[in-house]
C-alpha cells in the first residue's frame, strides 16, 4: 500500500446534515461533506454549509481551509474572524462561539481528535 493516498471529489460519497435545531440561531443551513480520510481519530475531507448562524463548539482539533464563500467565526467573547477563500486556521478544543455563513461555503479540513 503506498503512503500517498489521492481520492477526487466525485469518487466520495456526499453526507448530508444540518446543525442541531436547538443550536441554529437564524436561517436554515444545510451541509454537506465529502469525508476523504477515517483512520486513528484523523479525519479529512471537504464541508460545505448554506447560509445560516448557529452555536458552535469544538471538543477536537480541526485545521481548515476555506475553499470559497463568506463566513464570520465569532468566539464566545465575541471577537469576530471573517473568513474567505485562501484564509486558513485552527480551531483547538474548547473554543466555543457560533458559525455565522454569509455566502454558501467550502473547506478543507482536517479533524484529529
């Protein structure tokens, strides 16, 4: 088995799902996530969200990528992040807050937990 591993984005099945009712502040986002990689507690793939605002909070470490679109990561004290395409970060375990999407967005992730 090689240690590179390529997959192409229409090779994965998509996964459907929205944030819990109790958690969305305002609109009705929806998701979907093409997840590439499953082993060890590392997970990898791409996420894409609808337009929406709801709660967030992170037990995991995840570095992102945004691929496309507009969102506003706000953490619980209230500092606002806004993200668009080419902006990369990290959110650590124990960072709270909400995810707010302006225009439908995309990223890369990686989850270790």
């Amino acid at each position: 088995m090689s240690d590179l591993f390529l997959r192409v984005l229409p090779s994965v099945e998509v996964e459907e799902d929205a944030p819990p009712a109790d958690r969305v502040i305002s609109g009705s986002p929806m998701f979907r996530t093409w997840n590439h990689e499953e082993h060890d507690g590392l997970y990898c793939g791409i996420w894409e969200s609808t337009p929406g605002h709801w709660r967030i909070s992170y037990d995991e470490w995840e570095f992102c990528h945004i691929l496309s679109g507009h969102s506003i990561i706000t953490g619980a004290e209230g500092t606002e992040y806004e993200l668009r395409a080419g902006d990369s970060f990290i959110l650590r375990p124990g960072f709270s807050g909400s995810w707010n999407v302006i225009e439908t967005t995309r990223k890369e992730y990686v989850i270790r937990t």
